[in-house]
C-alpha cells in the first residue's frame, strides 16, 4: 500500500468513525424523542376523555357545563398540537437514520446500490418537471453508446446507481440529465465544484438535506401532480361576485345555526325556512359545482408531496450557505418556507380532500369547495413563480447531495483542475465501479504534444478497464463532481467512446457496420471548439483479420494527424509500429505465468507489449493438445488458421 492508498484508508476509517458516532447521538435523540412522543400522546388521549366527560357532572348548569366543555376541547386541541410536533420531530430523526444507514453502506467506497441504479423515465408531460435552477451553459450529449461503454446505467449498479441518492423524480431526472449533457464550460464547471466541496466538506448539513428530501419518497406520481396543479392554476371562472358569495354564506350560516336552535325548542317553521335555504343554495351551486370541481381536482391528493417539500424547503433554508450555488438554492427554498407561503398551502391543499353526504350538505348551505378553492388560489397565484423555483430546486439540490455524497465516501478523490491548455492528466485514476480493495491506480497523461496513446496488451491485463476509468472520471469532472483519482488536470473534452459496438437489427445495421459508424464520429468529428477525447477498444473487431489490420492502420494514422486526445487499446501489434514517440506513444499491460496460472497487476507500463495469452488461456482451460499444436503454426507462420497436410480429417 502506497503513501496515497494509506493516506485514503486513514481519510475512510475517520470518516467512517464519525458516521458511527453520529449515528448513536441521533439515536439516542431519536429515543428521547419518541419517549416524549408516548407521554404526550397519553396525555392527548387523557385529554380527549376529559373534554368528553368532564361537562357532564355539571349537566344542570348550563354555563359551568359549557365551560367546563370548552375547556376539555381546548386542552385536547392543545395536546394535539403538541403531540404532532413532536410525533414530527421523531419522523425526521427516524428519516435522518434511514439516510445515515445508507451512507454507512457506501462508506469507504464500497460499490453498493443504495437507490435505483435505472435511467429515470422521461416525464411524460413537461410541466411536471420543473426547468433546473442553476445553468449548466454549453454541454455535450453522450449517446447511447458512451453511456453503454461506460455503464452509466448498467446493473447491478452502474455509475448513475453509484451516484445516485436522490429521493424524488425531480432530484434523479436532474441527475440524469447532468450525466447525459456533461458540461463543456469552465465557469459552470468550477460553480458546481464549489457546491460538492460544501456539501462534501459539511456533512451533518448534507445528511439533514437528504433527510429532508426522504419526506418526499413514494410521493413522485403527487410530486409531479402539485407542480402542475401550482403551474396551471388560475382564477375560478364564477357565475356570480366571490364577494358576494362569500357574504352570502356567512348570512347562510348565521341563518343555520338560529334556524336549528329555534327549531330545537319547537319553532318548526324556522325549520321549514332552513329547507328553502337549502334548495336556494343548492340551485346556487349547481351553477358552481363544475368550475370548483375541476380546480379542487388538480390540487387533491398532493398534501403529503406538498408537506414533504415544506419540509426540506425548511431544512435547507437552515442548512444551506449563503454563498455558491447553494446560496441560490437557498434562496429559492426561502421563498417558500415561511409559514404563509407553501405550508399554509400545504394546510389548505388537505381541505380539498373531504368527501361524503357531509361534504356535499356543507356546500349546499355554505358552498365548502368555494371557500377551499378561494383559500388554495390565495396562496397559489400570488406566490405562483416562487413556488415552482422552489420545486426547481429540489432537483437541483438533490444531485447535488448525491455528488457530494459520492465524493465524501470514496476512499481517494480530488477535484480536477481545469486548463486553458489542450489535454488531460490522470494521477492515480481509480474506477468507482471496482471495490476499493481490488481496484489499481493508473495514471495517463494526453496533451497537446503527446496526443494518442496506443496500448497493448494481452486479454485481461487491464486495457478497457482502464479506457473505462478515463472515460469515467472525464464524465464526473464535467459534471462537477470529484474524481476517484488522486490529482487530475484536463480542457473540458467532447467525449466519444467505441469499446463495445453491437450489431442492431431495428437499424439494419450488422456488427461491422456499428462500428464503422461509431469509429466515423472520430475519424470525422463534428465541428467546436472543444476538442473529443476518443476512447477505442480493438478497433473493427467485426471484420477478418488482414482487413481489420488495413482499417485500424489507416484510421490510427489519421488520427495522430488531427488535433484531439485518443486513446487506442488493441491486440495489433502492428499498431505499435505508428507511435513516434513524440504525436504517439505506446503503452502496455502484461501478465506473469506461475503455478497457479496467469497473473495480472494491472499496472499500465510504458512501450509496447511482448507477450500474448490467448492460447496459454486455451491451454489452461484444457483444449486439446492439437488445437494447440494447430494454432502455434499458424502464429509461427503467420498464417491464417486452416486444414494442414496432415489433418486427420483428410
């Protein structure tokens, strides 16, 4: 183990340790708190005894009864209210666990699924995604064959399964279309590094963040619905003044209550009047049931999304620094945290949700929805561009978390340096995909000087794992995040990769083809200022072997010519032939043979390689002595493999 290595297993072990130690001052709030919650919810249980039996005793006296009464409903109300603020406290502790447990899973770079590793699926209406707060200026789009090569969305994990930690659709979409669109400016490349320094460096804030967020789980279909509901609302199309609806039904009001008193102690005809109130009103709101039906519609079954986003728009208000990218993050949620803003709404969006015989004799004698719908719109549409960049940020502050996350869990990481100048350093580049304690670090070096890397070597030494590992520490650091790597320095890069071409039956196209097209994005790239970064595993694999040689040849040498960063890996020895030490270079795996076969250590080494497996691979795996014998003439020959003179077939 390396200075480096020794270094990150210190860094893990600490950080490992602190997470244990806040686990158990969580828990042990956690236990206080739900001790508290037992004692006032016997106390409110006590307290609705009271209130229902403390009144009767004093049956006979009127005024004392009616005291006695509301005092047993206010000291129930009040119980209440203090039972659900403390039941809320528990929950959020027990949501800051489920958090930390899933963190203990990664910690130390474990690869470990703790969310979904799949790509999140287009929203199938617009609206119900809100467009991302902070910007992300020129990007380039991987295809679907980077994301293939690079397993972004592989299973079992896949780096979109190791990043992800997000809790709602919002949050993984915005993840997603940060790894699928990776950033090719500076600026907005530096501005979200800051923001996954924070939340990397500060996280007791981070766990609290995504804690908040947990409130949102299971709740992406209501989610979607109340970004929909806030951004479509508009004014209730009446047939008659609100005002004077409003005033009508307090008239209405006042009119029940004598009518059902008088009526009480023998008046009937007061109740015969109550009747005609009741037609009237209901005629009323014949006229209004459609309009106050399809408004309160949007806005029913989303109070639990909405209370989980006046949660975390709390938390992160709280958490959150003033400055960086957060600090604009925060702002959004500030907006919308006070009390009159989207908990209120939250409170007036759960009116919406009655129902019954009840339900339908409250609007014909006080028109319920319309007061429902009045309170909903009040705090909707006057706070209508908030509350969406407040939904906005939710996405963007969830991948956020999951970058900071991934980064405060890896054993060996740092945050790339940008250059002005053509090229890309990798000291120590590890794969997050290969557990901590099996993975080799390698470095690379391309520049404006030394553009092209050919690699050989024999297979398994290690060659796609390491294209991959490039591959995949480009992608994070143009997403903003930091790199399994101990130092990396690189110009933003348009990535274009061919390490795994597949043939594709709905396109007509055969395996050859695939890859003939891929290889053209390279040969021919497209016209910007930023340069590719080409990575290729054993180019035109598709094709016999003369012909591959005469391709690879032509398409390496013109490759050397152009002004981008590549890197080769082959079996071709003859590929070699083409680095000038100076344009191009060669580098090399190889392997050792002992007792117990093949050995790699996956150390990448300058110079091309001299050794080959394959048929050792064959002779370990227990192939006849006579295909055997049958290959090493053809190598010896250099010829291709056919019927000799004394084939026993013949």
């Amino acid at each position: 183990m390396d200075a480096t290595e020794q270094a990150g297993a210190t860094s893990s072990d600490a950080r490992r340790g602190w997470l244990d130690e806040h686990r158990r001052d969580v828990q042990r709030e956690r236990a206080q708190a739900f001790s508290v919650e037992t004692r006032w919810s016997w106390a409110r249980l006590a307290a609705f005894g009271l209130a229902v039996t403390v009144w009767y005793p004093l049956l006979f006296n009127g005024y004392l009864a009616l005291a006695a009464l509301l005092g047993g409903v206010g000291l129930f109300v009040l119980t209440v209210r203090r039972h659900q603020r403390v039941r809320r406290r528990r929950e959020a502790l027990d949501r800051l666990l489920l958090v930390i447990e899933e963190t203990s899973q990664r910690s130390g770079g474990r690869v470990a699924l703790v969310r979904s590793f799949e790509r999140p699926a287009d929203a199938d209406d617009p609206e119900a995604t809100p467009a991302p707060i902070l910007e992300s200026g020129a990007t380039w789009p991987l295809t679907d064959q980077e994301r293939d090569d690079l397993d972004v969305y592989a299973a079992p994990v896949g780096l979109f399964g190791l990043l992800n930690r997000t809790s709602t659709i919002f949050g993984a979409r915005r993840l997603q279309a940060w790894i699928d669109n990776t950033c090719l400016d500076p600026k907005h490349i530096r501005a979200r590094q800051e923001a996954v320094r924070w939340l990397d460096e500060h996280p007791a804030e981070r766990l609290r963040l995504q804690a908040g967020a947990a409130a949102l789980r299971r709740e992406d279909e209501y989610l979607a619905a109340l970004a929909r509901a806030v951004r479509g609302a508009k004014p209730l199309p009446l047939p008659f003044p609100a005002g004077l609806l409003r005033g009508w039904s307090a008239a209405s009001l006042i009119f029940t209550v004598v009518a059902v008193g008088l009526g009480a102690i023998g008046n009937t005809g007061w109740l015969w009047a109550l009747l005609g109130l009741l037609a009237f009103n209901g005629s009323i709101y014949a006229r209004l049931r459609r309009g106050l039906g399809d408004c309160l519609a949007t806005w029913r079954n989303v109070w639990r999304a909405a209370d989980g986003c006046a949660i975390l728009a709390r938390q992160a208000t709280e958490d959150l620094p003033s400055d960086t990218d957060l600090g604009r993050l925060r702002e959004c949620f500030a907006a919308v945290a006070p009390d009159d803003v989207l908990p209120s709404l939250r409170r007036r969006v759960g009116w919406s949700e009655s129902g019954g015989p009840f339900h339908t004799l409250l609007n014909m004698l006080l028109f319920y929805d319309l007061h429902v719908a009045s309170a909903i719109l009040h705090r909707a549409l006057p706070h209508r561009e908030e509350l969406l960049q407040g939904l906005s940020a939710i996405g963007d502050l969830e991948a956020l978390t999951s970058l900071g996350s991934f980064a405060w869990e890896q054993p060996v990481v740092c945050y790339p340096v940008l250059t002005e100048e053509r090229g890309l350093s990798i000291i120590g580049g590890r794969h997050p995909l290969i557990p901590p304690e099996r993975v080799v670090a390698n470095d690379v070096g391309l520049s404006a000087r030394t553009h092209v890397w050919i690699v050989t070597g024999s297979n398994m030494s290690g060659k796609s794992t390491l294209l991959r590992m490039v591959g995949t520490c480009v992608v994070l650091g143009q997403i903003g995040c930091a790199v399994p790597a101990e130092r990396m320095t690189w110009k933003p890069v348009r990535l274009i990769t061919d390490l795994c071409a597949r043939d594709s039956l709905a396109n007509q196209e055969s395996y050859f083809l695939a890859e003939v097209r891929h290889l053209r994005r390279m040969v021919l790239p497209p016209a910007g200022e930023a340069p590719v970064l080409g990575l290729i595993d054993e180019p035109f694999r598709g094709t016999n072997s003369y012909e591959q040689v005469a391709a690879s040849v032509g398409v390496v040498r013109h490759l050397v010519g152009l002004p981008h960063l590549y890197l080769i890996a082959t079996h071709e020895r003859r590929l070699t032939t083409l680095a000038d030490g100076s344009s191009a270079q060669n580098y090399h795996f190889r392997e050792n043979l002992d007792a117990n076969g093949l050995v790699f250590d996956y150390r990448l080494r300058a110079g091309p390689a001299r050794t080959r497996n394959a048929l050792r691979i064959l002779e370990m795996e227990g192939y006849p002595q006579m295909v055997l014998d049958w290959a090493r003439q053809c190598v010896e020959e250099g010829a291709e493999p056919g019927p000799s003179n004394d084939d026993p077939s013949e």
